[in-house]
C-alpha cells in the first residue's frame, strides 16, 4: 500500500478512536451525574477511575486526548511501562493500584501509585509503611475486603478487618 495512504487510514482510525471514547466518556458523565442527582449525592463527590489493564496505547493515548487523568491498573509492572513516562508529560495524572500487590512489588508502587487500594494484610501495611518513609511519598491506602468470602478474590475476610485495622492504622499513621 502507498505511505499516503497508509498514514491516512491509521489517522482516520485514530480519529475515529478519539470521537468513540470521547463520546462514550460524555455519556458515563451524563450518567454519573444523573445517578447524584437522583440519590442526593454531589456530584464532586464521585470520582471516575478508568480502569486500562490491558488496553492498547492508542485507546489511552485517546482516552488522555478526552480528558481521563484518573487510571486504575491492576499490575504494577505493567504500570511502570505503560504511565512512567506519561507521569512526566502529565503532572495530573493520578494512578490507582486496583489489583492485588505483593510485598515484593510495594516499593515500586509508592514510587507510581497515588492510591493503593488493595491493603489486605498487616505484612503490607508494615513494608508499604517502611517504603513510604524511604521514599518520602504517601500515597492514599484502602482496606480491601473480601465481602463475599470469594476464595478466589482478594482482600481480608469481614471478620479479620477489626484485627487489620489496628497494624495499619499503626504502620501507616
């Protein structure tokens, strides 16, 4: 195929991309905003997290050019590759850790994340707590509970939170 050519149908393709997302993110918008209003929530109050595990860079560079700065990932080395630089060109941006970490993986995810939401065990409450004070950055930390008691789920069972909360409200102050 001709060059020309080719570089016209990628940039219509990538048009195209642009007017989807943006699209579909003015339709979540009207949603969420209908959702506040109709259970007296404001609307500030709610924050829209788009979660890109394993999406392709055009649909995230797509997803930036329509204005989502808010990410979640689920794996931290797939993060590092995929926002390390961008972090750099946007100084708004604000990545969320949704999927489970392991202690091994909890340094690198002070140094990204700007919330960890997937604390689930004293362990990690005390090595993130460690590695917060060694990087001198705080990410927010959530508990997260495994309601359901799915054993192939994450998170600390209901009835262990009362003796998680203690260890990382003391590691994490």
């Amino acid at each position: 195929m001709i060059p020309s050519v080719n570089r016209w149908l990628f940039n219509r393709k990538t048009m195209n991309m642009n007017v989807e997302i943006a699209r579909n993110l003015n339709i979540v918008h009207e949603r969420i905003s209908r959702a506040a209003k109709d259970s007296g929530r404001d609307l500030s109050s709610i924050t829209l997290i788009a979660v890109s595990k394993q999406q392709p860079e055009d649909r995230i560079d797509a997803s930036l050019r329509a204005g989502l700065r808010i990410f979640g990932e689920n794996r931290v080395q797939e993060a590092e590759t995929r926002w390390s630089g961008r972090r750099h060109q946007l100084p708004n941006l604000e990545l969320h850790l949704i999927g489970p970490l392991q202690t091994n993986k909890a340094r690198a995810a002070i140094r990204l994340f700007d919330v960890i939401h997937t604390v689930d065990r004293p362990r990690l409450a005390e090595i993130l707590s460690r590695a917060m004070i060694e990087e001198e950055r705080r990410p927010a930390c959530y508990v997260q509970v495994n309601s359901g008691e799915e054993e192939q789920k994450a998170g600390v069972a209901p009835k262990d939170v009362k003796k998680l909360f203690p260890c990382v409200s003391k590691s994490m102050g």
